[in-house]
C-alpha cells in the first residue's frame, strides 16, 4: 500500500483543460508545479482505477518477461493515451475488409480486362496501365501491340480504354492514342 501512495504522488492530480491527466510529476501536495488545490482533480475512484490498471499491466509484463525484480524497479507512471492514439479494433478490421473488397475489384476487372482485351480489339495484349473505380462501374486502360516492329522500341503500341460495370461485365471500348514504344516522351 506504501507503493500506491508513493505512486499517487509522482505524477500531478490535476486535470487538464482538455480532460486528460497532467502528465508532469507532482510535488508535495501532489500537484506539479502549474497546478494547485483550485484545479479540478482526478477523483479517488479514478485514481484507485488507474492504480490497478498499472498493477495489471505491470503483472502481465512481468509474466511476458519473467524477471519481475526489474519491473517493480520500474517507474509504474502511466500516461493516457489521446482521443487521436485510440483505436477502434472494429473500425480497423471494417477498413481492412473493405480495402480487401476493393483490392478484389481492381483484381477481378484486371482478370477481365486481360482475359479479353485481345478478343476484343483485335490485337496482341501488353499491359494495363490503369484501373479507376467510376460512378457506373470500372474504367481500365490497356495497351496492345497494333504492330510488331523489330527492333520491339518500334512497335506500333495503342493504348485503348475499356469500360466495365460493377460485375466486371465490359460495355464498351475505345482508343486513347497509338505510339512508338521508344518514344516515351509525351508520357514524362
């Protein structure tokens, strides 16, 4: 219990004006050196709540550790974490799944658009080189060989984009441009 007491004492009683615990140490009468009496405080059920959270942490850290003589050595000083530092496991696993769904879609339309491409517009498939989600579905442009060259920096390369629903059904196509493939400059 002498520990606790001690522990009440290291850091300041008084709340701040965002709500949060003053994190400085405290002086004699348990504030630091900005704060007094006249400030609000941590209440005693609050402070009793903080003391067992820490002794809780401190036991499983000792557990995990096995050298319990260094822990209690330890400063037991805890500081809370801001609204911003707190997560929401939940959020996280709902952001997660759908950054998941997502990456399935671009997934899915590219298996499409590659699958296809060749069929229909009529030439040697290259590359994709952009998938966009859009209002109605999806929008991928790909490039195909229009016209194989030697050396390959001369090939005939047309940059085509192909419009899909939402069921990676494609409803249409069109082409961009055609280039050179050595001739990247009005890409940079």
């Amino acid at each position: 219990m002498a520990e606790a007491d001690v522990q009440s004492h290291e850091q300041c009683r008084a709340i701040t004006e965002d709500g949060e615990r003053c994190s400085r140490r405290a002086r004699d009468g348990g504030f630091c050196f900005q704060h007094d009496e006249s400030d609000p405080t941590v209440s005693d059920s609050q402070q009793t709540d903080r003391e067992e959270q820490t002794e809780q942490t401190d036991e499983a850290a000792e557990r995990e550790t096995g050298d319990s003589e260094s822990n209690e050595t330890e400063s037991r000083e805890t500081v809370d974490m801001t609204a911003e530092e707190e997560t929401d496991p939940e959020e996280t696993d709902a952001e997660s799944d759908a950054d998941r769904e997502e990456i399935a879609g671009i997934l899915a339309v590219r298996k499409t658009v590659q699958s296809t491409a060749s069929e229909l517009i009529g030439h040697e498939f290259d590359g994709v080189s952009e998938i966009t989600p859009t209002d109605d579905g999806w929008r991928a442009v790909v490039e195909v060989v229009e016209r194989r060259a030697v050396p390959d920096t001369q090939d005939i390369v047309g940059r085509y984009e192909i419009e899909l629903d939402t069921d990676t059904t494609v409803h249409g196509y069109r082409r961009l441009d055609r280039y050179r493939r050595g001739d990247t400059a009005e890409f940079e």
